[in-house]
C-alpha cells in the first residue's frame, strides 16, 4: 500500500477511538497528536529510503517496525480504552503479474533460498503467505497431475498469493498492509545486472551449500526489508 493510503488508515483509527480523548484530558490528547505526527514523520523518510532498500536493508526493517509496532503495542492509549482481546482472521489476494512478465521467476524471487526469504516475510509480518495458481508447483508433470483434485482448485486460476493472518482485532489490518507492501515490492521485475536482491538471495544459497568464497567488498547479511531469523515458518508453495 503506498504511504498515503496507510497514512489514511492511521488517522482512520486514531478518529475511530477519539470519543477516548475527551476523559482522558489534554495530555492524552496531546501523546494522540504527536503519535500521528511521529507516524507521518516515518512515511515520509520511508518513502525517501525505498530507492536504497537493498543496501540499506536494516534501516527500511526499521522504519517498517516503526509504522506497526506503535499500532500493536498500543502504548499511547490509555488503559481505560486498552484492546479488546478479540482476535479474527482475515485473507487477502494478491495477484502476480505473469500475463505481464511470463518469463519472469517471480516464485524463486518470492521464496529464496529453501524458501527462507518468504519465512522472513512471514515472520517479520505475522502473516502466513501462499503461492497458489498455476505454476506454483515445482514440477509441471505433478501439477497437472493434481489439477481438479479437492484442494487443488487453485490450480486452474493464475498464479497469486494469498495472506493469511490471524491475529488482534486493533492490528491486523497494519500487519496485512504491511505484508502485501513487501510482497508487491518483490514482485516488481528488475533487471538482473541491477538485482541487488537477488545476489544477495544467491550469496546465501552459496553460504548454505558451504561455496561461498568473498570477493572484493560483497555486501553481508541480508539485504530483506523483513531480515529476520526468529520465528521463521515454512514456504508456502505445494508440492
């Protein structure tokens, strides 16, 4: 989602629990005030940062973190308005422009070496990501193989993702926004001498078959917005 459009989500929730403002007193409302200019603050240096996220990867996991932690932890809200506990489960689709680009490996960019750039997403994100549609299957043979079978449905639309969460009612909304910007930001093609990702994606697959040899001033860690090693899940894709 572009900075606008989360920026109109914030203040839609900031609005949607003002009626807490007025028995809070001024300087409740004074912490709402510099919440939301402190969350302006960030989109606007993230928008500036986007350019240089594959050599600045840490710094765009920040900002990232910046934007849906405030949201989840709910520290700038009284105690009198704290969460409701209610937790729910939403999906959201996101189409993979093959009819556009049908050449273009949009899943290994998604999935990584042994799928761990999609489990980082997955866990930077709380979000459980799936490849569905033709061409998710690895092995073409198999997956005409399972094509009409029950659970296999999927396999006759084209190739999509979808986001599944299950998570607080006051945060999973900015965990999915946050889910599908990375996502639709890995599916923009770049060309491959300018794919700093994907040599870095390559780098570690050569770190995990132990090939690796350093050369030259290679860039080290990873250059994921969503780096990070905790939590990780398992790539979604069948077969």
């Amino acid at each position: 989602m572009s900075s606008v459009g989360l920026m109109a989500y914030l203040r839609s929730q900031s609005g949607s629990h003002s009626h807490h403002i007025g028995g809070l007193g001024s300087s409740a409302s004074s912490a709402l005030v510099e919440q939301e200019q402190y969350l302006a603050e960030l989109l606007e240096e993230r928008s500036k940062l986007k350019p240089f996220m594959p050599v600045l990867p840490h710094c765009y996991r920040l900002l990232n973190q910046g934007l849906t932690e405030p949201l989840s932890s709910q520290n700038w809200r009284s105690s009198q308005s704290s969460s409701s506990g209610r937790i729910v489960r939403r999906t959201m689709r996101i189409d993979i422009p093959v009819d556009l680009f049908p050449s273009y490996n949009f899943v290994g960019r998604l999935l990584g070496p042994r799928g761990n750039s999609l489990k980082r997403v997955e866990a930077s994100t709380d979000c459980r990501v799936l490849i569905r549609g033709h061409g998710s299957i690895k092995d073409p043979t198999k997956e005409e193989m399972m094509r009409g079978k029950p659970g296999f449905e999927h396999l006759n639309e084209p190739l999509h993702l979808i986001l599944e969460a299950e998570l607080p009612l006051e945060i999973i909304d900015a965990r999915l926004m946050q889910a599908r910007e990375i996502l639709e930001d890995l599916l923009k093609p770049v060309d491959e001498s300018q794919d700093f990702y994907k040599k870095q994606q390559l780098r570690e697959l050569a770190m995990l078959n132990g090939t690796l040899r350093e050369e030259g001033s290679q860039m080290s860690g990873s250059v994921s917005p969503f780096h990070n090693n905790l939590g990780m899940k398992r790539a979604k894709t069948q077969g």
